[in-house]
C-alpha cells in the first residue's frame, strides 16, 4: 500500500511531464491563407458570380474560416475620386455598398482545406474597389488573414446608356 503512495504520484507527474513537453511544441504558428481566385484587382460587373477559391493550411490542425467582403471607402481617396468621375449620377440607380459575411467551422482533424464559394455580386451592387478578405483560425486559437482587392466596374450603365449612333 504504502508503495502505491509514491508510485502514483510517480505515475502522475511522468503525465504531468508528458503534458509539460507537449507544452513546447504549442502550437503558436498561424494558419497559411492562399487565395487562388479571385485575382487581386481583378475586375467584375454587377450581377456577376466571383468564384473564390482558396486554400488555407495549419501546421498542426485548422478550426474554421471566414470570408469577409466590404466596399473600401476608408481613406482611399482614389476610389472615392474614381467613383466620383465614372459615377454620372449612379445614386439614382439605387446602387447599394455590398458586403459580405461568411463563415464555417472545418471539421475534423484537417490540415489542409480547400474553401470554394460561389459569391453573386447583386445587381445594385456599388461600383468601386471592394476588399475580400479570407481568415482562418487554427484549434490553437491562431488566425491568418489575407485581403485582396476586386473592382466592382460600371460597363453595364456605359453599354446601356451610351451608345454611338
């Protein structure tokens, strides 16, 4: 009996020791987002369906992902400019800032995964430069980001409206 009372402890803190030399090896790398389409600056019109395709990659195993896509009119005062000039009175088109808000969980011990959606830009969608950005975070808590910009063009309105007779 008395042996068991050291041998216990024993057993308990090889664990303990175990965990503690897991413990260096913590996990502290970020996931790796790769965006293979769209490409950055790449142009589209409303109405259009932009295929995102991206891979995303952890060193030991991914938890979820996220897409996030917002129209960029913070500080980047060419857009704003571009808008401006190309707008010809777009507002009356009703043309709405498009934004969008994704996410998943990915189950299952993953390292590797491959994100492919499908995302329709509204018709009423905005012309300007938007920013696609894709986030992963690892079971370790982790996260990667990586944003790309896409221009949303307005040749629809040209095509309809201003023809050479």
């Amino acid at each position: 009996m008395k042996k068991l009372k050291y041998i216990l402890p024993a057993i308990l803190a090889l664990g303990l020791f175990a965990a503690c030399s897991d413990d260096d090896d913590v996990d502290t790398t970020a996931p790796v987002i790769e965006i293979i389409s769209p490409e950055d600056h790449e142009e589209f019109h409303p109405g259009e369906t932009i295929h995102l395709h991206a891979i995303i990659t952890d060193d030991t195993e991914l938890a979820s992902w996220k897409i996030d896509i917002h129209y960029n009119s913070d500080g980047h005062t060419h857009s704003q400019v571009i808008t401006l000039k190309h707008g010809d009175h777009d507002h009356h088109h009703g043309e709405k800032e498009w934004h969008v808000h994704k996410d998943g969980v990915i189950e299952g011990n993953v390292k590797t995964y491959e994100l492919k959606l499908e995302l329709e830009i509204p018709d009423d969608a905005k012309h300007g430069e938007y920013h696609l950005g894709v986030f992963a975070v690892d079971k370790a808590g982790n996260q990667a980001q990586k944003f790309i910009e896409i221009e949303v063009e307005d040749d629809d309105h040209h095509d309809d409206h201003h023809h050479d007779h």
